[in-house]
C-alpha cells in the first residue's frame, strides 16, 4: 500500500480547523447561514467532529474539531479523528493548525488511510489531504510509507511471514532503494559463526538465517539490528496459548528497522546504512535447544539457558558482536523483547537504553517533535550480577522476576564493546483502533530516530 498527498486541483474543499474555545469567535466573522447551519448541527469544535457547510454551488468548507490543549495531550493525531468522519474528497487546511503540529498532522491523516487488506477488503477513510506549503511533502509520505510497510509485516501471520517470508521483504525493499541484500542459511550460519541463531532456529522447519542489507558509500556509518524472530512458541519452555495469540509479532523489531532503513534510504540521507536481521522461528522438535544448556556465542561468551523462551537476546547477541566487529558510528537494536518492558512503561511508550547522555536528549527532543513517544531506560550496573551464572559467563533469564528489561537489555550490551549504542525494546502493537493506529502492528521509535539521526551523527 502506497499512501500520498492528494493532488492540489481547483475542486479542493477549504478546511477550517477548530478549536473548542475559538469556535464562537471564528463565528462571528461568517455569514449569518454558516453560523445557523453550524449551531443546527451541534457542532462544537469536540475532538473528533466534522461537518460540510454548503455554499453557493455545493459544499463551501468544511469545519474540523480540535478541542482543547488538554484534550489534544491525550490523543496521538486529533485532526485524523475528524479526517475519518469527512466524506470522499480532496481537502486543504486553510486553518487552525500552526506550523509546529502540522507535520504530525499531516502524518496522522495519511496513515489513517492505512489498511490491512491482504486478507480482506478493508475500508479505510476516503478524505484526502493536499500538502501544506509549510511541510515537507516529501518527508511525511516516505515516514507515512515506512509505517505503513512496518505494519503490513507485523500484521501478517507466521503462515505467510516465516523467515523465508521476512528474507524476501528485505531483497524487496532493497531492490527498491538500489541496496545490496544477502543471507547467509541453514549451517552455514553454523559454519560463518553464528551459534546461538543456528540453536535458536533449527528446530523449525525453515532454516534460521542472518539476512544483511547495506546501501550508502559515505559519510557516518550506522548498523541497525532487528530481532526476527517469526513466531515464537517459547520453545521447550512452551508458551500458554494466552501468550502466544500474539506471537506473530515478536518479529516487529526486524519490521521497524527496515521501516526505518526505509526512511533513510527513500530521503537519501548521507550516511551508511548496514541492517543486520536474524530470521528463526522458536519452534519444538527433537532438535530443539533446552534449559540447563550452554551455548557459546559469536563473541565467544558462553550463555546458560534458563528458559529457552528468552530467545530474542540470543539471536540478537550473535548479530550485534558482528555488527560491533566493523566498529560503526552507531549502533541501533530493535526487539519485541520482553513484557516487563509493558509492565514498566505500558504499550505505548517505547522504552530505550544507551549510555551516550546526548544521544537520549537527542531522542527525547525528537520524540516529541515526531509524536513517537519513547523513555529512557538504565543501564543500571548492580544488576550485572543478575545475567552472571556462576557456570558460564551468562544468564539468559535471570530468576527473581525483577527488572526484566533492564536485564535483557545488560545482557545484549555485552555483545557491543567497540561502538555506540541504543537498545529499544519495543511492543509494535496497538491493542484498539485510534485515530491514525489501526488495531495491529504499530511502528515505535522510527520517527523518533529519523527526527535524532542528524545530532545523533552529525549529518
């Protein structure tokens, strides 16, 4: 699905966008039948409210509510919630929305013409936005496209998205941009050195794979690793089946890194880009890895399995100490992978951990600035002794319960020892349709990082 700016034409509806406690005033300066037809339909610029005044030869305007400040700091994208009520049409917003929020604006209306169709037809909202002269077009569409590829992946089911599934949208989007794609499979990612992917996938019945894709030839070099892990039953140490309704999604960090790579690559930003995906599915057979085992990983630290459900560290661990060997500038995790992380900050704030004190103001600035919420987490050091074992150098579930993330996330800064680095553990769902979020999979953190990526490496 591609989703775009209207095409600016003559026919194009005026869009006045209302605030609650500015509706009277704006009143006073229409004609007396705009406001007799505005009071005869209650509309009272309420989040969320829409409504076509006639003119002289059909619709002359319409009116969009935006409520109040404090009602606009509860919701993600208020103007889409009145763009869904709008009826087919091509719309320009002649008013109410300063240049600050308009981007975000922007973005929250052409998302919200997203839809999960691959399995049946779906009827998203018809309204269609023309750019602003203020924005830049060009920049909300490529952010707008990345959620939407983001969303399609982690919406679609393990029947459909293995790890062959997920290889193969990787090669599509590099095809697209003119970047480099290839996988390493099977043993031969026993035989290049990635162990514990090998462990983790093996006992599924398509290979495990490390799927690398590279695109830019200067400037700052940036290595993105998503988890890609394309169901997860939990292995040995089988997940209920109310926990594993979901488990289709526990590939949504591979998805939001190549959301982001997506983003780099369509604004052509001056950098090198490397995205490191570790593709498995945690399967049970014969040859499935247990507790009690120890592996010995790509860097050569040995982990003792204590639940072989804590698999996405594992993975991930073989694919940061490759990504770390070529020392880039940055390096960005990206995982669904732990649900203390839900319990710390809930399911829309998409917690992240560095140790660069600039690198998290930066993002914290962005965030805001984007509409994609995310929250510093500690690299908090009296609780390494919680991933260390006693019989191998590392714990894969430390017992206790306690600071889930904070340990998951100590654990994968073990394999990243030559570069800079942020971690972000992330949910990539949205429990309940929004304005802008359809219930399914959800992007976090993208936006955020695009908006840092300048400060972040100085381009």
């Amino acid at each position: 699905m591609t989703l775009s700016f209207a095409v600016p034409s003559d026919g194009a509806i005026p869009l006045h966008v209302i605030e609650q406690s500015e509706l009277e005033g704006w009143l006073s300066d229409q004609p007396d039948a705009v406001r007799s037809w505005v009071e005869a339909n209650g509309f009272t610029g309420a989040i969320g409210q829409a409504l076509l005044v006639p003119g002289a030869d059909g619709v002359g305007m319409a009116l969009a509510g935006y409520g109040t400040a404090a009602k606009r700091a509860r919701k993600r994208f208020p103007l889409a919630a009145a763009a869904e009520k709008l009826p087919e049409g091509a719309y320009r917003i002649a008013s109410g929305v300063g240049d600050d929020p308009l981007p975000t604006e922007c973005f929250g209306w052409l998302i919200g013409g997203y839809a999960f169709d691959r399995y049946k037809k779906q009827s998203p909202a018809k309204a269609r936005l023309i750019a602003p002269d203020s924005v830049d077009a060009a920049r909300i569409e490529a952010q707008v496209n990345a959620e939407a590829l983001i969303r399609d992946l982690v919406n679609t089911p393990a029947s459909d998205m293995g790890p062959e599934a997920l290889q193969a949208a990787a090669e599509g989007l590099a095809g697209e941009f003119g970047a480099t794609c290839e996988t390493i499979t099977g043993d031969a990612v026993l035989a290049q050195n990635f162990p514990m992917i090998h462990t983790v996938g093996r006992a599924a019945e398509q290979a495990p794979r490390l799927i690398e894709m590279n695109w830019g030839t200067s400037g700052p070099r940036l290595t993105l690793v998503g988890k890609g892990v394309c169901f997860d039953t939990g292995g040995l140490d089988l997940k209920p089946a109310s926990a594993m309704g979901l488990m289709k999604k526990d590939m949504g960090g591979a998805a939001n890194v190549l959301g982001l790579a997506r983003m780099i690559m369509a604004l052509e930003l001056p950098l090198q880009l490397r995205v490191l995906i570790p593709a498995v599915e945690n399967s049970v057979a014969g040859n499935a890895f247990r507790p009690g085992d120890i592996l010995t990983s790509r860097k050569g630290l040995t982990v003792e399995i204590n639940n072989t459900d804590a698999e996405g560290r594992l993975v991930l661990a073989d694919a940061l100490a490759l990504a770390d060997e070529g020392a880039p500038d940055l390096v960005i995790s990206m995982a669904t992978l732990t649900g203390a992380a839900r319990v710390a900050v809930g399911p829309d704030l998409a917690p992240f951990y560095t140790d660069d004190d600039a690198a998290a103001s930066a993002l914290a600035q962005a965030a805001a600035q984007a509409a994609d919420p995310v929250w510093r987490m500690p690299f908090h050091e009296p609780y390494e002794a919680l991933i260390e074992p006693g019989i191998a150098d590392l714990d894969n579930a430390p017992s206790g319960g306690f600071a889930g993330s904070i340990t998951a996330a100590l654990f994968l800064r073990r394999f990243v020892t030559e570069s800079r680095y942020v971690h972000f553990d992330i949910y990539a769902w949205q429990r309940s349709k929004e304005p802008g979020r359809t219930k399914g999979g959800l992007g976090q953190g993208p936006r955020a990082l695009l908006a840092a990526l300048p400060e972040l490496l100085g381009l």
